[in-house]
C-alpha cells in the first residue's frame, strides 16, 4: 500500500511558500498506516500535473493533491482531472449551497468566479469543504483513489481529518503496519552515536530501521519496525527498545519525539510551574514556541524581549555596571536576565538569551553566532556560551531550542 | 533549460522535518534564471531514489539534490550515485583535511564513520564543503548535470551560493529570461480582484502569467513573464505594470514582494523609528518576526509579552478596571497595551495583540479565534477586532501579520 502527494502551484517551486502542508499529511498518514513513499511538487503546468499523476497512480495505490483549486486563472488541478479522468464539468447545488452559507456568514457577495467553483468534475465523490469555496474531490480508478484537496492549510488539515483520512482507512486495509519510535539522545555526535550502536544495528532484524536526525545538541534516534502481524510486532520493537536503553543509559534526554518545547510544557504541567523569558538575540522565538503549545497559558506567564540594553535595565532590572563591565554577551547578563525575568514575571523558572546573531556586530573574541544561555529555577542557575555559526536564522533556531532543552534539564536534575 | 530538485529522507515523507530546503533553492535558482520545474522527495530506499534521478534526468538538464549523505547507515544517496554513474569509491586526502581542520577548530575526535565521509565516488567533480565533514558531489553526464549536496541547511545554503550556483552560470546560459512582478493588493478577496482583473488578464500576452496569492489580509499578485530577449522584456513588462497600477489605484500596499515585517522594518529605517510589540495571544511572534531581519536592533527596541493578565498589569501598566471591565480580549486593553508599550519601551510606535487563540477559552460572544489588534504611533491610534477562525497556529500566525501590516498601514497614512 503506497501512497504519494502531489502538491501543485509556481509558488511552491519558486520558493514563495514553502510546502508545510505535504510533511503535516506525511506525519497523519503515517500514524494511521499510509505511509508516504513519493512526494512531487509540479507548477501550474497542465502537462506537468497529468505527467506527475499518471506517474503517481501507475506507482501507489492512493495519490493525495493538494493546491491549484482555486477561483482563478492559474489554478488547473480542476480541468486537469477532466482531461486525466475523461470527465465533464456540472454545476452541483449542494456545493454551491456550501458556497452560499460560507458568504452569507461573513457577509460577502458572491460573484461569477466563486460561483464556478461550485462546477465539479462529474467522474468524482465530491466531498463538500465547510471551511471554503473549493469543494474537496475524489476519484477511483481500476481500484486506486486520487483526491483533491485545496491548498490552503486549514481547509485541507479539515478535510483530511474529518473526510480523507477517515474514507481511506474504510477503502484500504493498509496491511502495513509501521511502527516508528524515537528517542532524544544527548551527549553524542550523529557519527558517534552510530559508531555506538554499530552492533545494535547489525543485529536488526531486515524489517527494522534506524534513522540519525541530529539537532540543536541532540540526536533524534528513530527505530522503525514494518511489518505485517502488528502483535508480533509489538514484542520485537519492545525488545529492541530495552536493549537500546541499555546501550543509551544516562544519554536519552526524552522518550518521546516531541519538540522541546512541548516536552518543556508538559514538565511544567507535571510539577505545577510557572515560566518566563527575557530574550535578546532569539528575539521572542522562545516565547513564541513555547506559546505555540496549546494550554500554554497554565503554564506561561510572560517574556520580556530585551533588545535594547536600555530595556534590559529598565524593564528587566539588570545593573548597569554587569552591562558596562562585561558586555550585553555575557555570563553576568545573562544569569541576571534569567534571575530577573522570574521576579519581574512572577514565575517559577526562566529562560535567557544574549548573543550576537549577526550579520553584523561580531568582534574578534565574541564573534557573530556566540549565544549566552541562562536556565533559572528558584536559585538554581545554569549557563553556558554556544556557538552556533553565522547564519543569523540558524542561531535563532538553534539558541531558542537549546535554551529550551537547558531548562527541561535543570527541571530533570 | 529545466532544472530540478530531488530532496532525499524518509524524515521529509513521514513529516518529522518540513523541506525548507527546496523552497529556498527554488528561489535562488529562479532570480538566477535558473527555474525549478520540478519537485521530488523520496526516502532512505536506493530504488526510489534511482528512479527520481532517472527521472529528472531524463526531463531536466540540471539536476540536484539534497539530504542523505551524513555519516550514518541510513543515509544512502553517495551508494546510489555509484550505481547510478557506474562509479567506485576513493579516499579524497583533500576532502579529509578538510575534515581534520574541522574537528581540531571545534576540539572533536575523528572517528572511522567521519573518516569515511572522505571516500568519495570517482565519477564526479569533488566540491569542498567547510561547513561541515560531507562534501557536495557534481556530477556530468552528456551535457546534463546532477549535483549531491548536504540535507544541512547551513552547509547546503553555504555550497548553492559560493559554488553550485557560480558553476551552473558558467556551465550553462539558460537562454530563458524570467521576470516576477508581485504586488501586494489589499482590499479585495481573491476572487474580486481576478473579476477586476479579467480584462486585463486576456490582454496578456501568451508569455505573461498572473498568479493571485492570498495571504492575512493581502493578496500578493505575481506577474510573470518568460521570454528569450532579455531587453524587449522589460520594456513590455514596464508597460503591464503601469496598466495594472491604473487599475488597482489605492489599493497597492506594497510594489516589493517581502514579508511584511521586512517591509514594515523599512519604512521603520526610512523614518527614524523605533518600535516595540505588547503581545498576548501571539506570544511574541510578532516579536520574533520582526527580529529575523538583519539590522532589526537599529529600530527594534523589544517587547512585553503579556500572556498573563497580571504582566499586562504590572509590566505593562495597563489599568486592572480597564480588564475588569472589559476583559483581556477588548478594544480598551488592546489599545492600553499599546499606547502602554510606547512608553515601558520608550519607542515611536507599537502593536499590540490581544485574542483567544484556543483550542479553549472561547466564549459565546468571544469565540475562538477572535483577536483584537491596535497599532499606535504617536497619538495614532488603530484597532481592529478579526475572526481568525478554529485553529490555534493559523490564528497566531494570520494575526501576526495582520498586526505588522497594520503598523505598515498606519505609517504610511
């Protein structure tokens, strides 16, 4: 059982938008048993997307669209599907129905080109999309199913929740069961960890995978086991997974293969804290992260975003002289932004940034991509210097995770 | 001349890492003269991979890709470009230094799968990677190229522009000259700008593509031209354009195609202005956003994420009858946040957030998804109430935006 996704749209090959929605609908449909082999992007070429689906359905059993159904022009995925699938447009009431209610709530006029949304192939199910114009449509073929979704995120996450996901898993048994489990590993390289389960790898049986995907100072380890009997799979990943402890004793950060800041968030949870951040150089990603957590605000009290020196004084509290004396990038200021922001927010533990994410404002000893981190819990303090390279957005990314793994630590001790 | 990009990982398909990777390629290649066509991502299975490269090769005359040559067991992309061009593995004493180098700077040990990292396939020109142990691959084959690169990013952006680009200009003229032209349009859905662009829209000449991209708010509207003749290109674009402004008079927010806090950063330097954010349910997004541009520390002075209600208070200053009265998602606190951020910052002018980003905390009159912005300048004072709908993540992101481009809006007027 393979399944692929084309996404469609100029945008997606030019680099104007950048394709979250195929890795959103690979991680769903893996967890539900359709894992995702093959993925193509196509522009807004005819010919390209008949290429790319004749492709797609000649290899997998269910191919997924997503994009270039819109009202306009450059949109082609509809008429390119009658041409593949030899069908003919008709105008659906029900559709234009949704189309209505959709307009009429938010008080818009209709007018022709959201009309002619309401035409659908006549080859297809179609699947009606409550949270757009763009009806949702399926089609079937010598027993392979295509279907074509909008390409805007939340109509798309919609119908593959409530509509796609729940219409494949009644027409497949997939017979492939998948299980992926992955472990934080910290202390290690990608290539010394490797070198470290070299015999453990050996010993896998053919069915089982292990995958390195090394980030911010941690390497997430993936096991995958596929197979088909899911019970007897069960026992042999269990198996492996204790042996794989053995191995990894005192290096496994988190069992789970969550971004830190959810792991953050249920640490929290768990012992009844509250967190704050001050930041410089990360400049609120923290903050944003660990807002992206929904439930959040059991949790999370505030941030102070310090990029002026001024507003580390004034809002934060931080001495003068600790600025004067040893910079804005140093252990001094950061420990004493960490220490502040849990008075100044009222919170239980925080997080501080100061670094230098460039371009500019690197000098010889504390060059672009140096990043002082504080993690503070009551009195308890931890700080460290990074240096994360010289890429402004790689620092951010890199100094945001790792202050967030050094608090999840500090709260782990 | 057709380009294409294979990224390699089963991490892409199953949705563990979202492919940023390409889209940035993408826009490289495309102002380079260099058009992307073509998309593909395949996991760790040498078959799938050697069919993605025949494939591409057989379609395109630039081929390249990324992912799969780290140091470990499942990456398998140097093996399967063995196969591929029939090559044999050497040992590269240059690409070892190079790795030597590497390990003393950062005081690590090479171990035998690093020093592998050096064997490299005998059928390619070996480009030197000193961002990290694996070096990039280019390959020729009858006039066709094909060019292996990290997954990494930091070392796959470092490799596209100081080498494979300069490569490709010298190896190939593409003979194609492409121009983009986006315009941010505010004011109409995308829809009602497609019907008061339709006449406009069929005087195009064959070689000329409007594209309507909606995004918070805005739609970006893409004018695209294709053409052999570099110079009688521009003078017919000029030409597009001047009819499009007369038609969309008072309605263009922007003549750039940039993220709206690059924009907003601008106008921020053009003036001489400062400005903060006081953030609640966007958590300090807005923040993080305006941060991500270069040079932000010379008008960006920080924040107040205020996601307790007591920050609002005591950080803040906003009054506790005001949130009383009205409650934290209100036009009153919405618009204390920001004229209260000005002064806790000392900046010129301010966004300020204030909403239920959900999934709970909705109430009947304030449902999820409704967030109250304010812009303030001065005096000047915007606000605004938006229905962002169900999803937490869009909710956060769409308000975002909005806020910046309100700001945008405001300083402008």
């Amino acid at each position: 059982m393979n399944t692929e996704i084309i996404t469609i749209g100029d945008e997606l090959l030019i680099g104007q938008v950048v394709d979250t929605n195929s890795a959103w609908m690979g991680e769903q449909l893996e967890k539900e048993g359709f894992p995702v082999v093959w993925k193509t992007t196509v522009g807004d070429v005819g010919e390209h997307l008949l290429e790319a689906i004749d492709k797609a359905l000649s290899r997998s059993q269910i191919v997924l669209l997503t994009g270039g159904i819109g009202p306009t022009k450059d949109d082609i995925t509809r008429d390119t599907l009658c041409r593949y699938f030899n069908s003919e447009l008709h105008f659906s009431e029900e559709v234009y129905a949704d189309i209505k209610r959709l307009f009429e709530h938010s008080g818009r006029k209709i007018n022709t080109l959201t009309r002619n949304q309401a035409m659908v192939p006549d080859a297809c199910t179609v699947i009606r999309n409550y949270a757009g114009t763009a009806p949702c449509t399926w089609f079937e073929r010598e027993g392979r199913v295509l279907v074509s979704m909008p390409g805007v995120p939340i109509e798309m996450k919609w119908l593959m929740m409530n509509e796609v996901i729940p219409r494949l898993k009644s027409a497949f048994h997939s017979g492939v069961y998948i299980h992926h489990h992955t472990l934080w590993v910290e202390g290690y390289s990608e290539s010394e960890l490797a070198l470290a389960l070299k015999d453990f790898e050996m010993q896998l049986p053919s069915y089982m995978k292990l995958a390195y995907l090394p980030q911010a100072g941690v390497v997430r380890l993936r096991l995958s086991a596929f197979t088909g009997n899911d019970g007897e799979l069960s026992d042999v990943i269990a198996g492996q997974h204790v042996h794989l402890h053995r191995l990894l004793a005192g290096h496994i950060l988190s069992e789970e293969d969550r971004a830190p800041e959810e792991m953050l968030g249920r640490k929290l949870l768990e012992q009844g804290l509250t967190v704050g951040t001050a930041e410089s150089c990360t400049g609120g990603r923290i903050a944003s992260l660990i807002t992206s957590i929904p439930g959040s605000s059991h949790y999370y009290k505030g941030s102070v975003i310090a990029y002026a020196n001024d507003v580390k004084c004034r809002v934060l509290g931080v001495k003068r002289q600790a600025l004067r004396s040893y910079g804005a990038v140093s252990r001094q200021v950061v420990e004493q932004m960490a220490m502040k922001a849990i008075r100044t927010l009222e919170c239980d533990c925080a997080i501080a940034t100061s670094g230098i994410a460039g371009p500019d404002g690197g000098t010889p000893d504390k060059p672009v991509g140096t990043v002082w981190i504080a993690a503070a819990y009551g009195e308890q303090l931890l700080s460290t210097c990074y240096q994360f390279g010289t890429l402004r957005e790689m620092t951010i990314v890199r100094a945001s995770n790792t202050a967030l793994i050094m608090l999840l630590r500090l709260l782990n001790e």
